[in-house]
C-alpha cells in the first residue's frame, strides 16, 4: 500500500505527522512518502522533497520562489503520474497540492485533501477547483463542513489532531513569563520580530521583573534572531514552543496553527498578524471574515486581542501585554478551554479510517 503525503509548509507538517503516526501504527508495512517537513519524517514518512522548498509567506513572497515551487509541483505530477499512489492526500497549502490532487485525480488516482483552506473567510470561488481536486475534505472545525454541505461536496469533520498531544494546563501559578512566537517562515520572522524586540523594551520599562522567551519552530533563521537579541535578554530555543507556553503568563504569536496550540493549552496571547505593504494591500480586499485567529473564529467572538498590520508595533502590543499580564485572565481561559473540548475527536483515528475507506472504495 502506497500512501503519498504533501505537506508543504510547518503547521501543514505538524498535522501530517500526526497522521503519519497513526497510519503506521495501524499497519506498519505501509509505505507513506512525498513533500515532508522533518516532523513527518521523524514520524516515518519517506521524504522526497522537503517543506522547506516550498515554504513561504505571503503573496510577494510567494512570487519570488514560483519558479521554484511550480517545478517541484511539476516534478511531483509527473513523478506519481507514473509512480501511481494508491491515494494522494494534500495536508494544507491549497494553493499548492489541489494542483497536484486534481492532475492525479484525472487520471483515476483517489485524492484526499486534510485541513480545509479557509473558504468561509476568503476566495469562496475555489470550491469549484476544490470539487475537481478531492474525493474528500477532511474539516479540522465544525463549522467547515457546513459550507461544504452547502455546496455539495463531500466533507468530514474529524476534529484536531493537535488535542491528542496538548490539553489545558493545571495547577499554573503566574510567574511573570512572556513567550514571543514570531512565526515559523522567514519573512514572518523578519517583519514581527523587531516589533517583538520594542515591545521587550517597552514592557520593561513597566516592570523590569519580566522575563522574554523566544521559541522558534525550527533552527534555519536562529543565527539571524540570535544577533538581533544580542542585546535584550531574550532567552532563545527552538522546538519546544508547547513546554514554554504551558508556563508563559501570556504569549504574543503569529497569526496561525500556532494560535490553536496556545489556545489548547489555555493561556492568554495576543495574536500578531503582518504582512508586506503588497501582500496586505491584496488580501484585505478578499477577507470576508470578522475574525483573523482561529481561537475567536472557533468561538465566533473576539477572546483573545488581534492586531493586524500598522497596529503590530511595540507601542501597541506592550500596552495590551500589560494590562492582560497585570489582569485576572480567568475568563479568557475558561473560553479558550472551550476549544479544546470542542476539537477532540479522536481525530488520528478518524483520519486513518477515512483514508483506509476511500482506498477500499
């Protein structure tokens, strides 16, 4: 049985490997490869090609390595064109895998696609290439199969893999730690973290008994934010976000799958969203939607504070950042629990029987 998986960038990566885990736990002989991030590998998914080509933010950005992307989706189609998969599961990055699912899917390879783009939000008008692209569309929130019914295309809602391996914190005391999660791509992490770096200033200015952490998904720009916070007192690590936010006060982070992982675990966060002057300038105009992070989104109100684009300055975040540090947070994590007991479902398992169906279809 061959299973091919494409993920092509980090939340993709750490929600693939969850289902990597679980396919070769219910049968090890699978044979599971593709496009993997390292946390897909580690979880034994056979990498043809890495994230790490393909993984990029925003629409400028997007523009300066298509030449790069649209032959590795090239080189992808061709390879299992010939090399045919029993299934082709796309794990996020719309833009990129329902390309590669609709050219397989013509030619009679079953396609699956896990983690649906956020249609409800934006470019509704994909659906069409959606329709073309999947057998099926596994939802991480119930509210996506909805629409999905709406528009006649087949939809199951499995929950998040991300709550079988986080849950919220207890017996937390405050002890004055705030975490800083710029983001995981490059261009997320250049543009936030000198804001990240006033917002430390500032804040200290206020009560110098503050203790900033950094954590990075990955180790490919340390270098790059070691000599940036040379001079602040940032402690700096990589890999171990979920351990720093169990015992962060509050955490200040990307907009993205990383706001879920702080939301799962219950803590305060204020949620940074920016992008280039280009990029903001296109994408404004084609949200349809109230809300930026998933925590609000998921509780249809505004929880946690968003500030999106000019207002992601160290003015702005600081102010916020002390009144929830110096603040009874209570009702803010009561909410954000709420989210985890609504996503656990059991997702892996619900996953691996999906894909076992459709292959025996």
């Amino acid at each position: 049985m061959k299973i091919v998986i494409s993920a092509a960038e980090t939340s993709g990566d750490l929600i693939a490997a969850s289902l990597v885990k679980s396919l070769k736990a219910h049968q090890p002989e699978y044979e599971i490869e593709g496009l993997a991030g390292d946390k897909m590998i580690e979880a034994g998914c056979k990498s043809l090609w890495h994230s790490d080509e393909v993984n990029v933010m925003g629409l400028s950005e997007v523009i300066k390595k298509l030449p790069q992307v649209l032959r590795l989706r090239k080189s992808m189609i061709s390879h299992y064109s010939s090399n045919r998969p029993d299934i082709f599961i796309g794990v996020d990055s719309p833009d990129f895998n329902f390309k590669v699912e609709r050219e397989l899917r013509r030619l009679g390879i079953k396609t699956m696609h896990l983690v649906s783009p956020s249609i409800w939000a934006w470019r509704a008008n994909r659906i069409k290439k959606i329709k073309a692209s999947t057998d099926l569309m596994l939802c991480l929130f119930p509210f996506e199969v909805d629409f999905y019914r709406k528009h006649n295309q087949k939809a199951l809602f499995i929950g998040h893999p991300l709550t079988e391996r986080l849950s919220p914190r207890k017996n937390y005391k405050a002890n004055k730690q705030v975490l800083l999660m710029p983001g995981s791509r490059e261009a997320e992490i250049k543009t936030l973290l000198p804001e990240l770096v006033s917002t430390v200033v500032l804040m200290r200015q206020n009560d110098p008994e503050i203790k900033f952490s950094i954590s990075l998904a990955n180790d490919h720009h340390k270098e790059w934010v070691e000599r940036k916070i040379l001079d602040f007192n940032i402690d700096l690590s990589v890999g171990d976000a979920h351990e720093k936010i169990k015992k962060a006060d509050l955490v200040i982070v990307a907009s993205g799958t990383a706001t879920l992982e702080v939301a799962l675990i219950g803590v305060p966060m204020i949620v940074i969203y920016k992008l280039s002057f280009i990029s903001y300038q296109i994408v404004k105009r084609l949200l349809n939607t109230e809300f930026i992070s998933l925590p609000n989104k998921i509780l249809g109100k505004g929880v946690v504070p968003e500030l999106i684009q000019d207002k992601v300055n160290g003015q702005k975040i600081s102010t916020i950042a002390m009144q929830l540090i110096t603040s009874d947070n209570q009702p803010i994590v009561s909410e954000l629990r709420k989210i985890h007991s609504l996503l656990n479902q059991n997702s892996s398992a619900k996953s691996v029987d999906a894909v076992i169906k459709i292959i025996n279809e």
